[in-house]
C-alpha cells in the first residue's frame, strides 16, 4: 500500500521556505556581528555592547545588552510567524539591518574625527592597544581636554577597520556567503 508522502512534503517546504527567508540571514548576520565586536574597538565595551540587528519584516530584534564590558552574543531569541514567512517569501526580499545604538558609533567606526568626552574615556581600554598607528581620528590625539597633551596615539582597532571589512567582496561578504552555504548543506 501506498502511503501519502504530500505531509512530508508540505513539511519539508515549510522548513526550507523559513531556512531560505529567516533562518540563512539570521545566523549571517550574527555571525558579522559577532566579527564586528571582535575586531572593532573595545574600550568600555558599550559600542561591541550596542549592536541591533533588526528584522522588521518579521517583526524580530535582536539587541545587545548596551553595557560596558567583554561583548556578549546579539543573537535572535525565538522564530518568525508563519504569516511573515508567507510574507517574505511573496516579496522575494528578506531584509536584515544591523546598526549601532553606541552614541559615538561613527567616531568607532572612523566615519568620524575621535572626541573624547571627558578624561573617564581615556581609562583603560579592555582589548590590546595598538600605538602610533592613527592621526586625528580615534584613539588618543592632542585635545584640548584637561590634563590631555597627545603623545603617541593608541587604538584597539586598526584605521578603518569598519570599511575594509565592510567593502564589497571583503570579508563580511565572504562570512555571509560562507554561513548561507553551510546552513543550506544541513538541508540536503
């Protein structure tokens, strides 16, 4: 006797449907979040801390603590709808953003000239410095700020190390790719 194979089949394309729309996307993207902590700048920890990546279409965020200290994981807590699923799919576009809520985030990304808020900004960093490698953007430069002469300048991040690795084909696009093939391996 025959059985019905078409609940497997309805099953199986519901699976691949959300690992094609939600699932590829989400886990790139965390993973390039997860790069991003690790090799942008690291001084308090609340910009690695500050990272958002937003899936408006399904109505998913997923948020860092916005705390100092070592950076925890930004992952996604739970799954999309069904509906949103259908959504995605009949728009053929799944969208996911990642930003950054830090308010100095374009100064950590060196989109910006550094300016030191205050001498608290100068503690410490919690990552490696690297010095004398960065004029007049972030790390320690000559200010006007009290008790601040500038001196070799110091970074925990190398000079814009946001757009190399952004650029297209870098290796944020390498990561994408790479987490999109081994998430659709595990279907087959």
């Amino acid at each position: 006797m025959a059985r019905n194979e078409i609940p497997k089949l309805i099953a199986r394309i519901k699976v691949v449907s959300e690992t094609v729309s939600y699932t590829a996307p989400a886990r790139a993207t965390e993973k390039v979040v997860k790069t991003l902590q690790d090799i942008g700048p690291r001084w308090t920890g609340l910009y690695s801390n500050s990272h958002v990546i937003d899936a408006k279409q399904f109505g998913l965020l997923a948020v860092g603590s916005g705390q100092q200290g070592n950076p925890s994981p930004i992952v996604f807590n739970g799954r999309p709808s069904r509906t949103s699923v259908k959504k995605v799919l009949a728009t053929g576009k799944s969208v996911f953003l990642i930003g950054n809520d830090a308010p100095y985030a374009n100064q950590a990304t060196d989109l910006e000239p550094f300016r030191p808020l205050s001498n608290k900004d100068l503690d410490l960093p919690l990552k490696a410095q690297i010095f004398g490698e960065r004029k007049d953007r972030r790390g320690l430069v000559k200010t006007d700020l009290e008790g601040l002469t500038g001196g070799p300048n110091s970074a925990t991040a190398p000079l814009d190390w946001f757009t190399d690795y952004a650029q297209k084909g870098g290796k944020m696009q390498k990561e994408v790719e790479t987490t999109f093939a081994n998430i659709f391996n595990k279907l087959r």
